[in-house]
C-alpha cells in the first residue's frame, strides 16, 4: 500500500533515523527500516523537516503578473522548500469580493504548483460575510490605508459575522504618522535611501499595533499582526495577551536578518514596508521564543520599478527562495535550532490558520515535505530565482544548508534546483 518510502531520513530534534512510506498524498508508515524492493529514495540520514508554510506571500495574480504570477511564485516556493503559501490581496482586482475571490481561486488552482490559502482583503463592508462563506485564511488589512473611522466600521463589520475561528491579519503602520514623516522628509527633497527608514518610524508601528489590539478586544476577534520589527512590539503584545486578547505575529527574515544600513548598501532593493530598522530598536534572532510565525512577505517587483528613485519605487522584497537556506546557515551557526525553524514556520502556521494535516510528520498527515542538506554550500545569486524577480538585499550571502527536496502531496515538486509539473491544492477545501 505504499507508493513511495523516503529511506533514512533524519528526523530533528530527535536526531533519529526514519523512514517515511508515502501513499495517495498522505504519510502512511513510518519505520525504522524500510521494506527491500518497494520504490524508495534514498537520503542517507540527511534532515526532513514537514514542508514549510508560508502564511503571507503577494504573488500579484491577477494583474499584476509581469512581476509575478501563481505559476512562478510557487516555483520560487518549492524551491525554498514552501508546500504551502498564503496569498496576499493586494492584487488586481483586489481579492475583496466573491467574484474577485473565486477568480484567484481558478487561478491558483490551475498554476499553483504548492497547496494555497487565499487572504481576503476589505473593500465595501457588505461583501464581507459573502467572502467569509469562501474560507479566507483571514482578512487582510492595511493600516498604512486607512483611517481610524474605516478601521473601526471594519472590525464591526467582521466581528458582526460571529466566526470566532475567524482573523483579521493586519499590516501594522499608522497612516497618519506614515504620512506626517513621509511628508516631512520627501518635502526636503532627500532623496538618499537611508531616509526611508525614518519616514515610516518606529512609532508609526507601535501606535498602530495598540489601536490594532483596542479594536480585537473591543470587538473580541482574533487578530494577526504581520511583519513585526520592534522590540517594542512584543511588549505590547504581551501585555494584550495577558488581557485576554488572541494576538499572534510574524517576522520576515529581512527584518530579522538585516538592519536599516542595507538601506544604504542596497538602495531600493532594500526598501520594504515598514522598512529596516536601526539595531538599537529591532527584533533579531534572541527574540524568536516569543514570535509565533516567519513569514516571507514574498513582495516582488520588477528591477526597472526598484530603480526609480527611493520615494516612487514600490516597497518588497522577493524572499521565498532565500528564507530557509540563510536560516539554515543559522542552525548551522548555533544561532538558531531545528524546533525553532519547526516551531515558527511548520507547527505555529498550522495552527494558527487551522491547516488540518499540516505542519507535522505523523502517520496520517498531509505528504508534504523537505529535505535538506546541511552540508550544502552556495552563495546566493538572484540571478538563478525561479521568481521573476531577480534582486535581493542578500545577494552575495554565504550560506550553508540547502533545501534538496521538496515532496507535495506526496508529489516531488522541487529536486536539487529542478522543479517539477504539480496541481497543489486549496487548503480549505471541504471533503
Ligand atoms: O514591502 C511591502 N510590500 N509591504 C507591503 O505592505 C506591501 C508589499 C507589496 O505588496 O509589495
Ligand atoms: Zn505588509
Ligand atoms: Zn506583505
């Protein structure tokens, strides 16, 4: 009854070796030894991990496609070893209506070479409950967007529909203060890139995560705070936790890996939202125990956009195929251990997004998975991006450890760089 065994993997923390048999998409045995003369690869003791889920990547399909399309975003993610990705709605049209939605469902669903969450985005607050019927991850909002008024008629609104495993994820800049700096630095003509930094300050953020938990406890929903850089951040999470209220959040590894001088260094292939912060102020790799979740942000634009100059070229950074290698590097630089990569980008997502079957090697889950190898060597070159875009802040980093194989729904999508034909699934599908 097994299709496939992955012979002698290392399975960590335990630092055991398995071997996993695989069936109709699913983990169906895991042995010691595997069985002689049935189909088998075999991986001789290098690590397994359950395929890593991306909750927040902007894959710009619909269009937005000559910087991304489902098609290539997912390549990017099965290289970087991402079996499931959670797209952003930022798109055109924004996937904020059941129309808009069940278009980018079609979409993914003939070029989505990974598994796929949609996150819904707000437009009229009436198509709200009709695009909550669709299984949106969460609901997406941008606070750099939009006002206290619209803030608050949205969280009302969502909180009306009476979901409680329902969320709102949220893009934590106030849009007053964004706009105040903005104003402020742009007005003097500055055009260095080291300035965005402080047109978008720390205190645009702190300000927006505490108005972001008044209205989860004031409407009593689950929120998700997205891309946190601030030390400060945790702390008022943390005192909104021990208010009762359900906040959970996420870094990317720019913000983690990278302080606001790759500004400089890099110019506009560095500037996100909210931007790199100073070391005096940002998270860095001994806060992770109290962050749930790393998330990519995959955010890709095209080169000739990143050379416009620091006001006008659009904010992101393409990450999907660089997140696991330099985290890998980490773990193989004692920075960081394999249960914390499990925890932040396996387990956590799972659970905080309800994905049944996802985030652990059991029998009986999902068959999704990556294989690495630690002792791996590269130095990373954008130019070999499956992404169309083809530019990173960290270009030239040595790493050590490397994604090698990447198995979805029991299907090899990703084998040493190579990436394969494969129809991935919509996560919230109902049987
Ligand atoms: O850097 C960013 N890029 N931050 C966002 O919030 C949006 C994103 C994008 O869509 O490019
Ligand atoms: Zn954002
Ligand atoms: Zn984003």
């Amino acid at each position: 009854m097994v299709d496939l065994w992955l012979k002698d993997c290392k399975i960590v923390p335990e630092n055991s070796i398995i071997s996993i048999g695989l069936a109709k998409g699913k983990i169906v045995s895991l042995k010691k030894i595997a069985p002689r003369r049935e189909e088998c690869i075999n991986l001789r003791e290098k690590v397994i991990l359950p395929g890593l889920i991306d909750c927040h990547v902007h894959f710009r399909d619909p269009g937005l496609t000559y910087k991304e399309n489902f098609r290539t975003g997912t390549m990017a993610a099965a290289c970087g070893g991402f079996t499931t990705v959670m797209d952003m709605p930022n798109t055109k049209p924004a996937t904020n209506t059941t129309r808009a939605f069940k278009e980018k469902l079609r979409i993914a669903e003939h070029k989505s070479l990974v598994n796929f969450a949609l996150h819904a985005g707000v437009g009229r607050l009436k198509d709200i409950e009709g695009v909550n019927k669709l299984n949106p991850a969460s609901f997406k909002i941008f606070m750099d967007l939009l006002s206290d008024h619209e803030l608050e008629e949205i969280f009302a609104a969502i909180g009306k529909i009476g979901d409680k495993k329902n969320h709102i994820t949220l893009h934590c800049e106030d849009k007053e203060i964004v706009e105040k700096y903005t104003q402020k630095y742009q007005g003097k003509g500055k055009i260095n890139s080291e300035i965005y930094a402080d047109a978008r300050p720390p205190l645009a953020e702190t300000v927006a995560v505490n108005k972001a938990v008044h209205l989860a406890r004031k409407y009593d929903l689950k929120i998700h705070i997205c891309h946190i850089t601030l030390q400060e951040t945790l702390d008022i999470i943390k005192e909104a936790g021990k208010l009762g209220v359900q906040v959970t959040s996420e870094i990317t590894p720019h913000h983690l890996l990278l302080n606001s001088s790759y500004l400089q260094k890099c110019g506009n292939l560095a500037k996100t939202n909210p931007p790199l912060r100073s070391g005096d102020v940002k998270l860095d790799l001994n806060n992770l125990d109290r962050i749930d979740a790393i998330s990519t942000d995959h955010a890709p634009h095209t080169t000739a956009e990143k050379e416009e100059n620091i006001w006008n070229a659009p904010p992101g950074i393409p990450n999907l195929e660089t997140t696991l290698p330099l985290l890998l590097t980490q773990i193989n630089e004692n920075n960081l251990s394999f249960n914390q990569l499990k925890n932040l980008l396996c387990d956590k997502p799972a659970d905080i997004f309800h994905l049944e079957g996802k985030g652990h090697i059991e029998m009986g889950a999902d068959a999704d998975l990556v294989v690495v190898d630690m002792k791996k060597e590269e130095v990373i070159n954008p130019s070999q991006f499956k992404s169309k875009a083809k530019y990173s802040p960290f270009k030239g980093f040595k790493i050590k450890g490397m994604p090698v194989l990447t198995l979805c729904g029991g299907e090899i999508v990703m084998e040493e760089g190579e990436v394969f034909k494969n129809q991935g699934e919509f996560v919230y599908k109902k049987e």
